[in-house]
C-alpha cells in the first residue's frame, strides 16, 4: 500500500477518534451536522481475508436513509502471506428507528465498494449489510453488522450519537 493512501487512511482514523465523543447539537435543531464513525472490519472470503481499520461520516439525517462514506486499510492474507489493503464505500443506510425511540437500532445498509489489495489490485463491489446500534453512553454508541461484499462481512462501528435521532 502506498505511502500517501496510508497518511490518508491515518488522517481520517485520528479526525474521527477526535470528534466521536463530541456532543451533537440540542433537540429542537435540524441535524445536519455529519456523524463520525471508527470502524473495524473483517471480510472473510474464499482465497484472502482482510482485516481494516476505517473512518466513515454519515449524512442526511433528518430521516430515515442516512448516506454514508468510508474509507478503510489494512491487510490481506492469502495462503500465508500478507499484503496491504484498501478501501473506499459508498453506501445507503436505512434506520428502523430513526429518531431513538427505543434504545436499540436496526438498521440494513447497500451500497458500492472499491476494494484493494495487493495481490489482485482494485475492484469493484456491491455490499449489503444488516446492523444494531447499541444505547448511547457519553455521546457515543456502538454498531455491529453483519453482511456480504468481496466476502462475508463483520464490522464493528463507534459513532457518535445525537441526543435525538440516530
């Protein structure tokens, strides 16, 4: 993996970890304010396994779809050896409950993925996914999904949480 897509992936993780324990605005506001996320995910397929760590914001969030865009790297592991990956999503997320009237979230999220790794290059994917938000605690919330996309799909997610929608 190159040296400026690394600097990048680095950039993005740091700026998220800084502003995931922020507090959102009030009740009352429109939230407009994108929502940070860290992300760790595993992609499980048949030749290579990959293991990235990510940041994603997620936008428009006055109802139910939220449009969100990550960015991840990491490794690759294929029959013993291991290179670096890369990725870049693009998806829509659909919430359940959107506005957090019960404390657990569903959610079931598609979209498009450009994924690297060293051993074959880019390409591109479709990925869907399910997932459950945890009950916020000091201004943050845990997701876990679960999905299909260059492979089976488990991510865990820290987002920060508004006070009144998810």
């Amino acid at each position: 993996m190159s040296y400026s897509i690394r600097c990048g992936i680095v950039r993005g993780f740091v700026a998220a970890v800084l502003t995931a324990g922020l507090p959102m605005e009030s009740r009352g506001q429109a939230p407009t304010t994108p929502v940070p996320e860290v992300r760790l995910d595993v992609l499980a397929a048949s030749q290579t396994n990959l293991v990235q760590l990510g940041s994603a914001l997620s936008f428009g969030s006055t109802g139910y779809g939220r449009t969100v865009l990550a960015v991840a790297g990491g490794t690759a592991t294929r029959g013993g050896q291991t290179r670096g990956s890369a990725r870049i999503d693009s998806a829509i997320r659909f919430h359940l409950d959107p506005y957090r009237l019960s404390k657990w979230g569903a959610y079931a999220q598609g979209g498009v993925s450009a994924l690297y790794e060293e051993f074959d290059g880019w390409r591109a994917l479709v990925s869907v996914a399910i997932g459950v938000e945890t009950p916020p605690a000091a201004h943050k919330t845990w997701a876990f999904e679960l999905g299909l996309g260059g492979g089976i799909r488990l991510g865990l997610a820290l987002r920060r949480a508004r006070p009144d929608s998810r």
